[in-house]
C-alpha cells in the first residue's frame, strides 16, 4: 500500500489528464531517465499524443512546485522520495508526460522484471485514483442534493419564523389591551 501511495503522489492533472513524468517513471523502474526516453523515441509509433506529450515549460515550472511539496511530505525516506539537485537538476530538455495507457505502453517496450513490477502497481494506483474519483463525485452529488433540499427548507423555516413572530406580536398586543388601565364607565 505505501508503494501505491508514493506512486499516487507522483501522479499530476496536466491538460486535463492524470500523467506520470519520465524521470518519476525512471526512478520506479530503476532505470536512467535518458533510457526511458530512448525506448520510448525508438517506439514512438506506440505513443500517440493521447498517451504521451512533452511539457511545456509553464506546465513543467508548475509541476515542479507541486513535486517539491510531495516529496516533503512522504514521511518515509526512500529512493523513491530523494531526487539529486547537483546534476540534471537544470533541465537541458522538458520532461515527457505518460497517461495511464502510455505507462501501460511502456510495459511493452521495457523487459525487466523491475518494470513489470513496477507497471503493475503504477496502473493499480491510477485505479485506485479513479476509484476514489468516482466515490468522492457521488458525495459531491449527495451534498448537492442535500443542500438544494435545505435551501428549500430554509426558505419555508423563514416564513414559519415570520407567522410565529406575527402571532407572538398580536398576541402581545392583545395582552397589553387586555391589561391596560380601564377608565370610565366599565372599571
């Protein structure tokens, strides 16, 4: 489970799609960043844009933050969570970007016992990742509902508020004419 929650946690929207980087992809597969991305360009028939695109910088100075902050935050140092910051630490080519069939993609060009390893909890965390997607969408659903029907509720509680306010006035008056000093003829 803590290997799916540190794969989780390299897993980023970017164009609207969840994505893994080459480089966070290399660190799993224990292999250099430049031999991913070698097998992936000597198989690039097998990756369309849709499984896999390069960043742009924007999109790369973005992620960047978003990494730093992950790897502060796994509690446990391992090799995945330490990154070098001496070399390769300025980046000579933007990264490339891996959708869930690229990463499934790339089972199939890297042989190593490793990635297969590798490949199979990287795709369980991204069903994972949907999984919890769709479980938290019906709760917004269910929270939507519930507040559409309290608003509805509010509106008729304000006007209960509003009648029993009203009686409680008249009722007040009524007191205070019942309990006024009588003058003339009916004391």
């Amino acid at each position: 489970m803590q290997i799916i929650q540190s794969i989780q946690n390299r897993i980023y929207e970017i164009r609207g799609e969840r994505v893994m980087l080459d480089r966070d992809l290399a660190l799993l597969y224990e292999t250099a960043t430049k031999r991913l991305t070698e097998a992936m360009k000597r198989n690039i028939k097998r990756f369309p844009p849709d499984f896999m695109f390069q960043l742009t910088k924007a999109e790369w100075e973005s992620i960047k933050y978003q990494r730093e902050a992950a790897e502060k935050s796994e509690s446990s140092r391992s090799q995945f969570a330490t990154l070098n910051t001496g070399r390769g630490h300025n980046l000579k080519y933007l990264p490339y970007a891996f959708t869930e069939h690229g990463v499934a993609m790339l089972s199939g060009i890297l042989n190593s016992d490793k990635a297969v390893q590798m490949n199979i909890a990287i795709i369980r965390a991204f069903i994972e990742m949907r999984r919890f997607n769709i479980i938290h969408t019906d709760w917004k659903e269910q929270i939507r509902e519930l507040k559409d029907r309290i608003g509805g509720h509010d509106a008729q509680l304000s006007q209960i508020y509003d009648a029993l306010e009203n009686l409680l006035d008249e009722k007040a008056a009524a007191r205070k004419w019942e309990d006024r000093d009588r003058i003339g003829f009916g004391k």
